[in-house]
C-alpha cells in the first residue's frame, strides 16, 4: 500500500522541542540543515513541515504472540517506509493490539528516522553522471541478513528483492545491483539491512564535500 501523504497545516503547530521552535522561526530551513548539524528530530511535525512530500508505504504486518499470566496476547507487528524519491528515506517498525494502531505507529516512526542518502552514477558502464544510482559499494547488517548494494548502469533497474525495491524507490534510486546474505524471507529485517546500507552512503565524504 503506497500513498501520497496530505501537506499538514502547521499555521496553529505550537513546538514541543528546541529544533521544532528553530523550525518554526526559520532558523532551520530546509531538513538538510537537521542532518548537516546532527540535531535529533523528536516532533513528526518537524519532518511535515520540512518534506511536506513524502510518500508512506506499508512494507511488511505480521503477527506476534506472548504468554501472559492472562493468558496468551496477540500484537500485530508493521513495517513501514516514507521517502520523497529524491533523496531522502526513512523505515522503522511497531507493533501494537490493532493492525491500523500499529501500521500508524510505523509510519511516524519512520519519519522520525528520516536519513538523507547520498545518490550518483558510480558505475564504471554509465558515465551519465545522474543520480540514478549510488556512488559506491555500501552495505547493510541487521540480524543475519546483510545487504551489499552496488552501483549500476542506468536503464538496468533494481536487481532486488521485491520489498528492498520499494525501499530504494522511496528514495529516490532506479538502478542497483546487490548481493544478499542471510534469511532475506524476514522481510523485517530485509528492509532494515536495506536502509542500513543507504544510511551507510554518507559514510564516506569525496574532498569536494569537505568544509573549508
């Protein structure tokens, strides 16, 4: 399930947090200023604000189950994605009693776990110089499945499992080739490894992004 989020109307928004008042005041402009200064974002409203374009995604619902001394109790489990196919992505999971509750949940924790990922053509078989594709190698580990991302030509697509795929759509990425290791059939964790190696992107700094 993929769809566009509604722009907020924050005219009446009264911030909870520093960052949130800097936002609101302009002292923050644009989310880049957020990332570029390591500033924690702990208000959602600060990302509706920032990105009013993100699209959500629902990425995986399953069920959980503990024993309790009420007896046994059911949680739904949801993983969920945003991003604005441009650069920025975020994926986070909650679980909660009802399936609508936990699908909610995910998807403001995934915004409140935005991360910019670094785009480019650094495949030695396209010289396009477009972001298309991601500038080298990064990987991504979470529990036993480990994700190696590899940049590719433009036109070859996402040589991916089906559930990464909407992960590198949502920000941004047409083309990629990867490797995978581990149980990828955890789709949860699949998705994790995947934006652990997007985040892994702004590992590395080339000396034309370095300050002065």
């Amino acid at each position: 399930m993929e769809r566009k989020l509604l722009t907020v109307d924050l005219e009446s928004w009264t911030p909870r947090t520093t960052v949130g008042q800097m936002v609101k005041d302009g002292t923050i402009a644009t989310i880049y200023d957020i990332f570029r200064d390591s500033l924690r974002i702990d208000d959602v409203r600060i990302v509706d604000f920032l990105v009013p374009n993100l699209t959500e995604t629902v990425l995986d619902v399953g069920r959980v189950q503990r024993q309790t001394d009420a007896g046994r109790k059911t949680l739904f489990v949801a993983t969920a994605g945003v991003g604005n196919n441009n650069g920025i992505v975020g994926v986070a999971q909650a679980k909660a009693a009802g399936v609508g509750t936990a699908i909610r949940n995910a998807i403001v924790l995934a915004k409140l776990n935005i991360v910019p990922v670094k785009r480019g053509c650094g495949s030695w078989e396209c010289t396009c110089s477009n972001p298309h594709s991601i500038p080298y190698q990064v990987e991504g580990k979470i529990g036993s499945v480990r994700v190696v991302l590899k940049p590719a030509p433009k036109g070859l697509g996402l040589v991916i499992g089906d559930v990464a795929k909407s992960v590198l759509e949502l920000a941004g990425i047409s083309d990629i080739w990867s490797k995978t290791f581990g149980d990828t059939r955890t789709t949860q964790n699949f998705c994790k490894a995947t934006f652990e190696a997007l985040r892994a992107t702004y590992h590395i700094s080339h000396i034309t992004e370095w300050g002065d």
